[in-house]
C-alpha cells in the first residue's frame, strides 16, 4: 500500500512555526489616565470660567472612551455632542475648533446656488 503524505506535511506545517511574518510589538504614545484626567479637568474649569456649562470627553487611540467628566448644569445633548466631538478630534488628528473653522472657511467660500 501506498501511504499519502499529505496528513504528515499538514502536521509538520501545524507544528512548526511560520516565520515570514514574525509577530512584533508597536509601540504607540497614549496618554495616561491620570494625564487624561488632569487634562479633562482643565477643559472643564475652563468652561466654567468662560460661563460654559459642558461635558468633556477623552477618547484612547482605539476610539473608546478614557475619562468623561459631566458638569453641573450641562444639557442632556452635551453627551453625544461631546463624544462626537472627541471623535472627529481624533479621526481628523486636529483639535475640535480647529475642525470647526476649517469647515467654516470651506462653507464661507462657497458660492450661493441661483434658481
């Protein structure tokens, strides 16, 4: 009889290790929790002092959410809005008002559509 070797090369496959694409670390900065919390609270007397009532959100690399900080007063909304805001913050890597001037900018320079 003659015997198949398929099965012993799917084992030795199995078994040894493939190295063509060795598994490696990525080193990322991420800000602290500590940091980010000091920073969250910052914003937020920030705010108070400009008369805002706020909530002030920081997202991790990932887009999750690292610290949160709801002040007195604060609409509801504010909850959306904030994350949103973090979030666009982060995907655009610029800082919310930033976003918000260059949209302004972008808005202002168009021309009024005539009927």
């Amino acid at each position: 009889m003659a015997r198949s070797t398929g099965p012993m090369v799917a084992a030795i496959l199995v078994l040894v290790p493939y190295e063509a694409h060795p598994q490696t670390l990525v080193p990322e900065r991420t800000l602290a929790l500590n940091a980010a919390h000091e920073v969250v609270t910052a914003a937020l007397e920030q705010c108070r002092q400009d008369g805002s009532h706020v909530m002030v959100t920081i997202l991790d690399r990932a887009g999750r959410t690292a610290v949160v900080l709801h002040d007195d007063g604060a609409n509801p909304h504010t909850i959306e809005n904030s994350l949103r805001k973090a979030y666009t913050s982060l995907t655009f890597r610029t800082p919310s008002g930033e976003y918000g001037k260059g949209v302004m900018r972008a808005v202002s320079r168009r021309t009024p559509c005539r009927r």
